[in-house]
C-alpha cells in the first residue's frame, strides 16, 4: 500500500473525517480537570479552555473501506493504538488514562493550534507519515519527545 501514491485521493477524505470528530467530540466530550489543563500548558497549548477529551471503549474507524485500511497499515488507528487528537478534541480508550499519554494527545493539540486548523496540520502530519512513516514522522517525534512520565 502506497500512501505517497494514494495520499492526493484520501487527504480530503481525512480531514473530513477528522473534522467530523472534532466536531462531535466538542460536543459531548469533557472539559479538561485542573491536571489536565496544567499540563496542556506544559505542553504549549495556547487554549486548553477550548480541549475537549472523551474517554471511549473503541477509537472510531473512517467508513471509507480505502481510508479506514490505510490508516490502520499506517499505525494511526487500529487496535494498538490508545487515543488521538483532532483539533481541541481528544479522545482516549478507556483504561489508557495515564500521564504519557495524555501528554502526547496535548502535544497535539499545540501542533493543531501552530497549524491554525485540522486541515492545514493533517496536509503535514500525512505528508511526513507517506515520506517516512509513523513512528518516525517528525509531528510525531515532537509529541512523543513533549510526554511526561510521571508528575
């Protein structure tokens, strides 16, 4: 699977979705609790009044059969994979609550917030995930370097 050769077709299609959720979980996620917000400001975030985090059972998978196979080969959804960020939204499967992880999830949304919008970070995020994959991304290495371990 390509996504160099496959990314002109699915990028619309993933920030469509990816606002879809953003906006969803603004809707019926939680405010952040004071930790929360303190480290969200750790992590730069301009706005933590804006985050909106949502503890669920399963992270949701595009319909799109296509985009729901490419993010899953890629490492950005799948069964392995313990929350995500889209914008001021965050959601995170339950039991995967920790420090780390929340610090990362925040790190991501200060890149949102560099960005300016869902759209304009996801035109990077899956430009850097096509040219050398996800663990080496460099969005991706800048939230995993940002994470906390214990506070």
């Amino acid at each position: 699977m390509n996504l160099k050769q496959l990314l002109p077709q699915l990028r619309p299609q993933a920030i469509e979705w990816a606002e879809s959720q953003a906006d969803q979980i603004a809707v019926y996620g939680e405010p952040l609790n004071g930790l929360a917000t303190k480290i969200a400001l750790k992590m730069g975030v301009k706005q933590p009044e804006l985050i909106r985090i949502a503890f669920v059972n399963d992270l949701p998978l595009p319909h799109e059969q296509l985009l729901r196979d490419v993010a899953v080969h890629t490492g950005l959804l799948g069964p392995n994979i313990a929350g995500i960020t889209f914008g001021h939204s965050v959601l995170i499967r339950q039991g995967h609550g920790n420090i780390r992880l929340l610090s990362h999830e925040l790190r991501h949304v200060q890149q949102y917030e560099h960005y300016g919008s869902v759209a304009a970070f996801l035109n990077d995020y899956l430009q850097q995930i096509a040219e050398v994959g996800y663990e080496k991304a460099p969005l991706e290495l800048d939230a995993r370097n940002h994470e906390i371990i214990d506070v």
